[in-house]
C-alpha cells in the first residue's frame, strides 16, 4: 500500500474508535509519542514505589502493612504491564531501564516529594493515586490497543489504594488533636503537588493538541484536573480538613469550584531535578539495578545451562 | 557486564474452568518455570486464574494486517453461511 493510503486507513481508525495494535502501519511520530508517553507512565509506577516503601517497615499495624505492601506490590505490577504496552513499539525493556536509571527519561515529579510520616502514606494514597484513578480512568479509551488494555487492568487494581489512603486519612482526622494536626499538614503538602500531577495548562501543553487529535489523551489537563478537584472537595470536608487554597470556592456558573493558580516555577523545577528527592530516588533505582544484576545473570546462565543440558 | 535480555514470553490464563485460556498480557523471564512463577504474582494476585500457560513471543506467527483482504474479505459475502439466510415458517417455531 502507497504511504497516503496508509496514512488514511490509519485517520479512518482513529475517526471510528478502532484501536490501533501493534503490528498496524502508524506514523513514526505516533509511535514515538506513544512510546514517550507509555515507558514514563512505567517508570512513574516504578519510582512511585519508593516514597511508600520507606514505610513498609514502620506501618502502625498489621492490617495497614499488609495492605501497603500489596499496594507496592500492585505498582510493581503496573510497571510491567505499562514496560510491555511500550515494548510492542520497538525498544527493550534494558533500554528503557538504562534511560530512566541515567535520569534521561522522566517520571512523574510527585515522586520527587518526600514522605515524612505515617499520614503522608494515607494522603499519597488518596490523593495521588486519586488523581492516577482520574487521569487513567480516561486513558481506558486511549487509542493505542496494549496501552488500553494496561489501563483497564491498572484501573481495576488501583481503586483499593485509593481506598486504603483515605481510611489512614480518617483514623488519623478523627483521632486525637495530633494525629488531626499530622493529617491536615499531609493534605498541606500533597495537595498542589497532586494537581501539578495533571500537567501544564492547556494553553500552555505544546503536545496536548495533537495528543487530543490521535486519541492517545481523551480528556485534556486542564479538564481531568478541575475533575479532581470538584470529587475531592466532599472527602475533604468529610475529613473535617481544610484545603491550603484561599480561592478555593464554588462557582454557580461554571457548576465547579474555582482554584487558586499552580505555582508552575515550582513544578519545572522539580521536573528539571531539582525537587526535594530527585537525586535520591535515582540513587535508590540505580543501587537496585546494580545490585541485581548478578541475579539476573546468574538466572540466565542457569536456563542456558539446562537447555544444553536436555538438547 | 552482561547484559543479555531475558526472553518475552506471553500469559495466558483460564479464569475458571469451562472457560478457555484468554491472552492477559506478557512478561519477561529466564526460562519457562520463571515464566509461570512471575505470570502467577504478576497476573494471579485477585483470584483471576485456575490455569496458566506461558508461551515463547517468538514462537508465535501472526498474520500480517497487510493480508487482512485477502483473509478476512471472502468470509464477507458468504451471508449463506449464517441461519438468518434461510426462512423458516413462523408456525415452525424456533429451530
């Protein structure tokens, strides 16, 4: 088939809601943008393990450590699925280990944040994965087959950790003046970094416009955010907390609730390296790379073995 | 250093019995064993499975969307091939 039918076969299945899979013709800069967008949603998963894991060891309970590590567990589960999706558009999985470990792929810059007590795990937990839930409840229609596929089943795993991060946000707004006190300064520090986690603002988003055209982003930052904001308004006042926003109000109008302005100096950078754990957590990515690698080789010796072996 | 890729195998996995085995995604491991232990912590964590298989990608062949005229067309035309072709009398009732 010449280039241009190609090209149309490829526009008619974006037009008609067909998914594009990975062996159909796509232009290269599809693919690309896929491929930059599915391995940081992957190394987001991968990094985002961290900041939680600090409190494995320190849960409160039995009850609360087993659900953490099944919540880190399920992010590890998330990073394959999401390494897979990308991996059916032309590069490895060592590639993609070696790009995100050198600090030349990007993660999402919540991660950057540190975890201090035990309320930041039930506010990351409520709020970050509430806003993941939000963002890729959308990505469940994106255009890319593998990539919707990873979605649906991250989806339908992810609704427990939200779940869980505001049952920690309850006992502890509930519990004594401290422990009421530990809660609101985790929404404090979590809240403008969640709405960060949407990315810039359309008018500022210099890919949004032809990610929107490709169906590979369903719904824009902007709107995802504002949806984000109007579902945790409720939960927040349930809690009895308040949000660290002055413009925060409802508007009749619009049928949403207005919000102050992103400190988007901020966001860059954090997003540039210099937020407060960057070098940390690539720090903690490369020593278990590194550290691993004799497992991983050791395992594939052993299989390579015991095929020469049975042949 | 090494750094050889472990293989990509494909999972596949039988929810329940009477069911058959469905394609849920892929995985990389060092033989076929690891295979099966990974596919079961990475795909078998919520009771989704009774029954898992993990395949070699590369020994799978898969047609080429480039042929899908020639493969899928012929079947288009043949409306012959589907009960609704053929009328029955009402008074014959559900056959």
């Amino acid at each position: 088939m010449e280039q241009a039918d190609l090209q149309r076969l490829f526009d008619s299945k974006i037009e008609q809601e067909i998914r594009i899979e990975p062996k159909d013709w796509m232009p290269e800069a599809y693919r690309k943008t896929n491929l930059r967008q599915i391995s940081q949603h992957a190394h987001s998963e991968v990094v985002g393990m961290l900041p939680e894991a600090n409190w494995i060891t320190r849960a409160p309970s039995l009850r609360r450590k087993v659900a953490l590590l099944a919540k880190v567990q399920d992010e590890a589960g998330h990073g394959l699925y999401l390494y897979s999706a990308a991996e059916t558009l032309g590069t490895s999985r060592d590639e993609m280990m070696d790009d995100l470990n050198s600090g030349k792929a990007k993660y999402s810059s919540i991660f950057n944040y540190p975890t201090l007590n035990w309320a930041d795990i039930g506010a990351i937990g409520w709020l970050v994965d509430g806003a993941a839930i939000t963002n890729q409840v959308a990505l469940c229609r994106t255009s890319y087959g593998p990539y919707a596929r990873a979605m649906v089943r991250i989806c339908k795993e992810e609704s427990f950790h939200q779940r869980q991060g505001y049952e920690i946000m309850m006992s502890m707004a509930f519990g004594t003046p401290q422990q009421k006190q530990m809660a609101q300064d985790a929404l404090n520090r979590w809240w403008w970094p969640a709405l960060m986690m949407f990315g810039p603002n359309d008018s500022e988003s210099t890919h949004s416009q032809q990610s929107l055209d490709w169906k590979i982003k369903r719904v824009s930052n902007d709107d995802l955010r504002q949806e984000f904001v109007d579902k945790s308004i409720p939960q927040v006042e349930y809690l009895g907390l308040t949000l660290p926003d002055p413009d925060l109000k409802w508007n009749e109008e619009r049928g949403h609730y207005d919000f102050g302005s992103i400190d988007w100096e901020e966001f860059y950078r954090v997003v540039s390296g210099n937020g407060p754990c960057n070098k940390e957590r690539l720090q903690a990515r490369n020593k278990a790379h590194n550290e691993g690698a004799w497992v991983r080789e050791a395992a594939m010796a052993f299989a390579e073995k015991r095929q020469t072996n049975v042949a | 250093m090494n750094s050889k890729n472990w293989p990509l195998f494909e999972v596949f996995i039988r929810s329940k019995n009477g069911l058959s085995h469905k394609h849920v995604g892929s995985l990389h491991a060092a033989d076929p064993a690891m295979a099966l232990e990974n596919a079961r912590d990475v795909y078998c964590r919520r009771n989704e499975g009774v029954s898992i298989w993990v395949v070699p990608s590369d020994h799978i062949t898969a047609s080429d969307p480039g042929d899908a005229e020639e493969l899928y067309e012929p079947a288009r035309d043949k409306i012959y091939r589907h009960p609704t072709f053929y009328t029955i009398p009402d008074e014959i009732g559900h056959m």
